[in-house]
C-alpha cells in the first residue's frame, strides 16, 4: 500500500536525524 510505503519513508528520514543529532552530540 501507499500509506505503508510512506511511513516506512517518514521512518528512515526520523531514524536518519536522531541519528544525526545523537552524533553531533557525541562529537
């Protein structure tokens, strides 16, 4: 479905900030 695809789209783009918050902070 559309509706999964795109969550899972919104999901990868969440996970891919956290990501890059949590390593500037590291930094």
């Amino acid at each position: 479905m559309l509706c999964s695809r795109f969550s899972a789209m919104i999901s990868i783009q969440i996970v891919l900030v956290f990501a890059e918050r949590v390593g500037g902070q590291q930094k």
